[in-house]
C-alpha cells in the first residue's frame, strides 16, 4: 500500500498473493477509489484551509501547533507552518518561492499533519492481500471495512479501512501500528473533508487535527505578497536528485526485525545533516539509527547544475 507521502509495504514475496478473490479485490479497489473521489473536488475555488492540531506526548505533555494554506488558483500560494520554535513561510507564484525559516527540517509530528490531512490518499500494491470485506459500526454510523494482510519479507501486518456505507467517505484506518480515524465530516466545494483526525501509534493517542476550509470570494492583493525579509528562492528549470554513494544498513544482530525512518538534509557536501527519526517500529534504536545516518553519503543533488541541498527520507532496517 502506498500514500502521498510514504511506502507503508514494501515488496511482496509470499504467495499468499494468489489465493485473493479477484472480485473480493475489485470491490475492494471500488471502495477505496469512490473515497478518494468523496474527498476531492471537483473543482477547488481560492481557499483557506487551517489545520490546527495538538500532539499527545506522555514524555512532554501536549504540544500545540498549526498548518495553514491560502491557495489563489492560477496564481500562487501561501503555507504557514508553526511547532514550537520552528516556524516557517513559504509563498510560491511565478517569480519563485519566497520564504522565512526559523528551521530547515519540519518537525515529524507536522510531517504526520501533512500526511493524515486533508485527507488519507492511499491506494493498494500488490504487497497488499485483500481476504475479506466485513459489516461493522464506525461513529455511531454503519461502516464497511477492507480487511488485508500487507507482507514485507518475514514481516506482515494486519490492516483495515473502513468505508462509511451512505457517502463513501473513509472513516478510520488501521495499518500496522497506526490508527487514523476521521469524523466530523463538512461539505466544501462538492467534497466531503473530515473537521477531526484522530491519529494513534501502537494503541496510544499520538496526534488530534482540528481543520477547517474557507472559500476566498475575494482574495486582496497582499495574500500572496512575500514576507518581510524572505528570502527569494527561484525554480529550479532542471532538476536532479541525488544518488546515493555510501549508504551501510545496520549490521545483523539480535534485536528482532524492524525498520527506522529518518529525515535529514542532504547538504552540497553529499552528506546528511539535522537529521530527525520520523517512524519507528522500535524506538530504542533511534540512537543507533541516527548515529549510522552521519556515515551516509550522497552525489548532491542538483539546480540548473549546481549543488543544491534538498529533504529526503531514509529507511534503515534491522535485521
């Protein structure tokens, strides 16, 4: 299975594959592809959408953050992201981008924020084995829900989607250790968006989003102008993306299989920099994870033929 943001399976060996009903999974398809299609307009007007959220942290206690975007079709647009001390401004038109950064690296639980919301985009691979489709209550409200298996090598995980049975929306998922659950449904633009998302890790509330969309019938003239003391960024005409060159997974041990994802920078000097543990299947190897990342290098990528430094996300899996 694949989302907008990540690969959460990875290629499939078993052949389990090839017991799976082919109408079962048809329907399966069906359901998930009339989801998407629920929560996305037809045609979006110039909008305001606000994302607020707070995550649930037993270590640090609740943290407040917010995620905005004022989009003006044709011409730009307007992200603000703030949590804790990052905070940043990115406008995109057509002279470029202008932005103000107090942090290169976004926060993980932000990055969770962009993925969850506005809604979960995410469609079936072949590594996904689809064995039932079920009746079941989600919201007080009458719900269908996908069963499947998602097999990566010895690894497998349990997973369900659930369908609201009258409008189609996706009303909560279960992959792995996470859950996502969507409520609180508003019309906008012919579309269905969740005005709750509710998100957990291995049974534990992690993460609430608060979110709202607003029509711009008459957006003014500054919406889209740059900050004060942005720093102006242009296009890049052509792009390349780095190549890795040095890129050592953690040495076989005994700490059972699990996979770390990090984020970091990849600096025109080929290596990783301010690098963040953004999943985990076993938190007591972030250390070991983050420590191994500093030994990666990289050809930079690069802009119109200079190197340029660019996000990227790495997976290092223990064996």
């Amino acid at each position: 299975m694949r989302t907008a943001f990540a690969v959460l399976g990875l290629l499939l060996t078993s052949p389990l594959c090839l017991a799976q009903d082919p109408q079962l999974r048809a329907t399966a398809i069906e359901m998930l592809e009339r989801a998407q299609q629920v929560s996305e307009s037809p045609q979006w007007p110039d909008l305001e959408r606000v994302d607020a959220f707070r995550v649930l942290d037993a270590a640090t206690g609740p943290q407040e953050g917010s995620f905005s975007r004022v989009v003006v079709q044709g011409t730009g647009r307007r992200d603000e992201l703030t949590f804790g001390s990052f905070h940043v401004i990115n406008v995109w038109t057509s002279n470029g981008l202008a932005t103000v950064r107090t942090g290169e690296i976004i926060p993980p639980p932000l990055m969770d924020v962009l993925r969850l919301a506005p809604t979960f985009r995410v469609r079936f691979d072949h590594e996904d084995v689809i064995y039932a489709i079920t009746n079941s209550g989600v919201n007080g409200r009458p719900a269908r829900c996908i069963e499947f298996n998602t097999i990566a090598g010895e690894k497998s995980s349990s997973n369900e989607m659930c369908m609201d049975v009258q409008n189609g929306a996706m009303v909560q998922a279960k992959l792995g250790n996470q859950l996502m659950e969507y409520s609180d449904f508003f019309p906008f633009a012919g579309a269905l968006i969740p005005g709750t998302i509710r998100y957990s890790l291995n049974g534990n509330p992690h993460l609430e989003v608060s979110q709202t969309m607003t029509e711009l019938t008459n957006p003014t003239p500054n919406v889209l102008a740059a900050p004060p003391d942005a720093q102006i960024r242009r296009l890049c005409t052509t792009y390349r993306r780095a190549f890795g060159i040095n890129m050592p997974q953690p040495k076989p041990g005994n700490v059972g299989e699990a996979d770390v994802v990090v984020r970091g920078l990849i600096g025109i000097d080929g290596k990783v920099h301010d690098a963040v543990v953004q999943s985990s299947d076993r938190p007591e190897l972030d250390p070991a994870a983050l420590q191994l990342i500093q030994q990666w290098t990289f050809t930079p990528a690069q802009c119109d033929g200079h190197p340029n430094q660019g996000e990227a996300s790495f997976t290092l899996h223990f064996q």
